[in-house]
C-alpha cells in the first residue's frame, strides 16, 4: 500500500507543480486551486508513505520521478525545448531512481 501512496503523493505534487505556470503568480484562481490542492493531497500521501518506506528513499523516489514528469510535461505542453544535457540529466536520474529500487537493501518492499 505505501508505494501506492507515494505514487499518488508523485502524481499530486506533478500535477500541482504543472500548474504552477498557469496560476500567473497566482492571479487565476482556478489554476491556483489545483495548486494548493495538489501539494496537500502529496505531502499528505506522503506522509502515509513514510509509515513504512524510509524518508531519504521516498525522497528520492518522490524527487526523481517527479522531475522527470515534470520536465516531460513542460516539453509536451508548454513547449519547453530539451537540450541533451537535460536528456542526458533525466536518463541519470532514472537510472539512478532504478538502481535504488532494484538493489537497495534500505527500500521496503
């Protein structure tokens, strides 16, 4: 259950940070809304998500993934280029995401 809680956590703090750049300095109240919600669904599945998962591997996991969601939404749709440093970046932190999950001893599974 707490790795489903962290994704949920994962695609809150996504979708409220994709929205960031909508609220205008949060002069749009709706995009705003979306915001404020977001990051209180995510920091409160991830504090379900700490119960049994370590904080610096939930962390990383959380951190990891959602850069890599965000950086792909903001190519998508707000037309932000990706140089291959970025590409390069992102395929790091992946891997770095991967090697964590599949051969840390400190990750609960």
């Amino acid at each position: 259950m707490h790795w489903l809680y962290l994704t949920i956590a994962i695609v809150s703090e996504v979708i409220a940070t994709s929205a960031l750049k909508a609220t205008e300095g949060f002069t749009r109240w709706v995009p705003s809304l979306v915001v404020v919600v977001g990051y209180a669904v995510a920091f409160y599945f991830l504090s379900l998500t700490l119960r049994a998962i370590p904080i610096g591997v939930a962390y990383a996991v959380w951190s990891g993934v959602g850069v890599v969601l965000v950086t792909v939404i903001g190519w998508y749709v707000y037309h932000q280029p990706l140089d291959l440093a970025a590409i390069v970046g992102i395929a790091l932190i992946v891997a770095g995401v991967v090697v964590l999950n599949a051969f840390s001893k400190v990750v609960a599974h």
